[in-house]
C-alpha cells in the first residue's frame, strides 16, 4: 500500500481505525505539516527527464494523517506550456467535503507567463494544503535539475514540518518518551474495537486517552494542567496563565459554583490570565470563564455564540472586543474592572444583564450604525445589575450615538443624518425612526441655532432634547 489517511466519522463501518492507529496519532499531534520522524520527509529523490520521484513520507493536516511508503513517481511534462515558462506546485491536499474525504498528493499548474510567479492559492472551506514543492517548467526542456524548484517544506506558512504538543517541539524529540509506553496503549486495540460496537465503553477508553495525555503532560513540563471541555475540545494550562483551547465544536455547559454542583475546570482560577482558542471551536459554554483572572479578551467571529455566565466575575477583566452573534444572560456580569467594549456589526441577540455590574463600563464602541443597533434582538435588562440600575452612559456607533438619560432612564438617540438642514444652522426636517431623540449641537461644524415649524411632524418622537444653543423654536 502507497498511502493511507485517516480520521473520518464513518458512515456504514467505511471507515475503521484500530488502537495502533489512535496511538499514532497520539504520538503525531498536534501541528500542521510534514512530521520529520518518518521516512524521506517527501524530498525529490531524483529528477529523469521530466519525472520526479517522491520520497516517502508523513503529514498531519487539522489532525488528518497522510502517509506514503512507497516512493511515488509524479510526472510534470503534460503540464508544460508550448510557449512559455510556469510553475507547477507540488502539495498534499486534505479534503474534508462531503463526497471526497480524503487526503491525496495534487498537482496545479500556474500561469504561463515571461516571468512566472509560484502557484498561490486562494482559502477554501473544505480543503487545505501543504505546498511541498513550485517547480519551474520551461517550455521545450527535455530535463529537470535541482535548480528547477522551490522547496517550501521548511516554510512554516505553507508547509513546514509539525510539533509535537500544542507546538511545543518536534515529533522526534518525544517519540522516544511514548515508546515506553507503546506496551500499555497497545491494551486499548482491543477496547476500541468493542466501542464500535458498545457506546457504553466510551468513557472508559476516555480514561486510558486522559493517562496518555497527563504523560504527555509530565513531559512538556510547562503545562500544568490539561483535559477536556467539549466532546472534542481540549484545554491546557500552562504555567504563564496561557489557557489553550483546542479541537473543535461546542464546548460543555457548566452550571455556576454558587448554585450548581458541575464547574468549571476553570472557575475562580485567576491565574489563568490569557486565552487563545483554536478557530474550529464555535461556541463558548454556560460559566466556563467563570470568575477567571483573565484581562484582555477577544472573541472572535467564528466563535458563534457566548453562553450565559460564560465570563461573569472575571474582575480583572478590563478590555474586551466581540464578533460573536448571540451573547447570553449575564455574560459579563460582575466584570467590575471592564472599561473598554467594542460589539461587532454582527451581534444579533444580547441576553438578561450581560454587562450587569459592570461598574467601570461608561461607553460601548458598536461597529454598525443606530439603526443596525436597534435590530438587535436585547432584552430591556440587557445592561442592568441586580439593582436594576443601568451604569451605560453612551454607545457610540458609526453614525452616531445613543444617550443615556439616568433621570428619565430612556436611550437618546443621536444620529446627524437625520436631520436636514436649511440655512445651515435651522433643522427643517427630521426624517430618522427614533421615539427618543437628542438634536446635535452642531451639524456640518455649523451650530444649530433654529428648529423649524414642523420639524418633527408625522414622526414617532416622544421626547427630544434640545442643546443649549438653540435659540428659536418655530
């Protein structure tokens, strides 16, 4: 057999993995790229006329393997232009769409030209690669020399060779501590061959993964703790305060400790200061930041939703920026050292109190207008405390801003481009939406001196705030 790959959910027992394979992989994670430990690391053999012979090999791509064990003969000459010089790239492709599943060595040819520029690919959803080899291929050339090609295999942002542990150090260096323990993870061939058949087994091979990972542990001595949040989300600590999370999916549902009985792994733990989260995780969990003592946080858009609690109590927070779509109950709440947010465009639901208690928070930057903001699905206690007191003075928007009235406890809305103009400093006409308006002080740099008769006729305003330099009322 030239090549094999793995690991795919099966459908119908089409796909099948013993214990030695999951060993393997054990012993291969966790970085993309070419794994330097086995056989020829897919170098060029030899060049005869216009073939090249591959060595052997082995990859890992978003946790896929690809192994050839056999050289592999690639020929480059029904790629030639008649006319002029291109490239041709070497790369193994893994593809994750539906029909194909698989990982495979590929050849594109690039752009005949003069002066022909290596193949550039474009990001794809389903497939992603590791660029091995760009070969030149001149046209009429009978014969390939080493100076025909780039060798991409050192460029860690194409290819590159993969590390061991959360890319702590190659596989080379660690194989020789598994190997000890190649006796104990052979125990599990048998077991995993009855959880195919028997769900309930599950947790057991569980535990024989978790003593594997706490060796692996012991071995990379910055990590002090380690596990899993999610049916394929795993976590590490290091001894920085860096919290990894890797994997990908949801992450678990955990209940508060002041009135649940399943935590957190990570609640009230305030030395885990940093977060990073891998990008095929997509959601974050009821309570699992729980009273953490992070202090800067980013959630970006790929992460879909933020679970309730999810970083409630975190008092060291102090900046936070985020891309997710649905933010639940009390997200945030209790965050008392938290003074900068930003919201993407994007947000679309914002639950019960998610900056509740947030006592240090006066503004919010929305990157979408006010009327973008206004779609936002928000309950009306969206910023409230348990006092049911709202701290919010302003959020400002990309046309404008809300204001907080604290006496009348309404949102003022103040969006220049709904109010037009005539004489420069008379407001004739407001066409904007909003029950509760602020008139600006001043539109184009000009103050505003005059509101015109009718001004706000046939609108749904309700109240308005007129500045201080307005002088005549028609």
């Amino acid at each position: 057999m030239a090549f094999s790959y793995g690991f795919f959910n099966s459908k119908g027992l089409d796909r099948t993995y013993s214990a030695e394979n999951f060993c393997d992989y054990l012993g291969s994670i966790i970085c993309n790229g070419i794994q330097d430990n086995y056989g020829d690391c897919f170098s060029i053999i030899s060049a005869d006329g216009m073939n090249i012979l591959l060595g052997t090999g082995k990859a890992w791509i978003n946790g896929h393997y690809f192994i050839s064990d056999a050289h592999h003969s690639i020929s480059l000459s029904e790629y030639m232009d008649e006319s002029l010089p291109r490239y041709a790239a070497v790369s193994i492709v893994c593809d994750t769409s539906e029909d194909v599943r698989d990982v495979h060595i590929e050849i594109t040819a690039g752009t005949p030209a003069e002066n022909p520029t290596t193949v550039e690919f474009q990001p794809d959803d389903y497939k992603k690669r590791l660029i091995l080899y760009n070969i030149r291929l001149n046209p009429g050339a009978a014969n390939l020399s080493e100076y025909d090609w780039f060798d991409h295999r050192n460029d860690e942002n194409i290819c590159g060779y993969c590390k061991c542990i959360l890319g702590k150090c190659k596989v080379s260096e660690l194989m020789g501590e598994f190997q000890k323990y190649t006796q104990k993870t052979l125990e599990l061939q048998q077991q995993v061959t009855e959880l195919m058949k028997i769900e309930s087994e599950v947790q057991e091979l569980q535990e024989k993964i978790n003593y594997l990972y706490n060796i692996v542990k012991v071995i990379c001595g910055d990590i002090i703790d380690a596990g899993r949040c999610g049916d394929d989300v795993y976590y590490a600590v290091f001894s920085d305060g860096l919290l990894k999370l890797t994997g990908s999916g949801e992450t678990y549902q955990y209940t508060s400790p002041m009135s649940g009985d399943n935590p957190s792994p990570f609640a009230r733990n305030e030395n885990i200061t940093e977060l990073e989260i891998q990008d095929r995780i997509t959601s974050i969990g009821d309570n699992l930041f729980y009273n953490t003592g992070v202090e800067s946080v980013e959630i970006p858009p790929y992460i879909t939703s933020v679970g309730n609690g999810a970083f409630s109590v975190c008092v060291k927070l102090k900046t936070l920026k985020i891309g997710s779509r649905n933010i639940g109950d009390m997200a945030f709440y209790g965050c008392t050292g938290l003074n900068s947010v930003i919201i993407s465009a994007s947000a679309e639901t914002l639950g019960i109190s998610v900056f509740g208690e947030c006592e240090s928070l006066k503004n919010i930057i929305y990157e979408g207008t006010i009327s973008q903001w206004n779609r936002i699905q928000k309950n009306e206690e969206w910023s409230d405390g348990l006092t049911h007191e709202n701290r919010i003075e302003k959020i400002q928007c990309t046309d404008g801003y809300l204001a907080y009235d604290f006496e009348d406890k309404v949102w003022y809305e103040m969006c220049i481009s709904d109010y037009q103009t005539a004489n420069s400093d008379t407001i004739k006409n407001y066409t904007g939406s909003a029950v509760n308006v602020e008139i600006p002080s001043k539109i184009e740099g000009l103050p505003v001196k005059k509101i015109g008769s009718g001004a706000f006729s046939e609108t749904e305003v309700e109240s308005v705030k007129i500045p201080e330099g307005v002088e005549e009322i028609e």
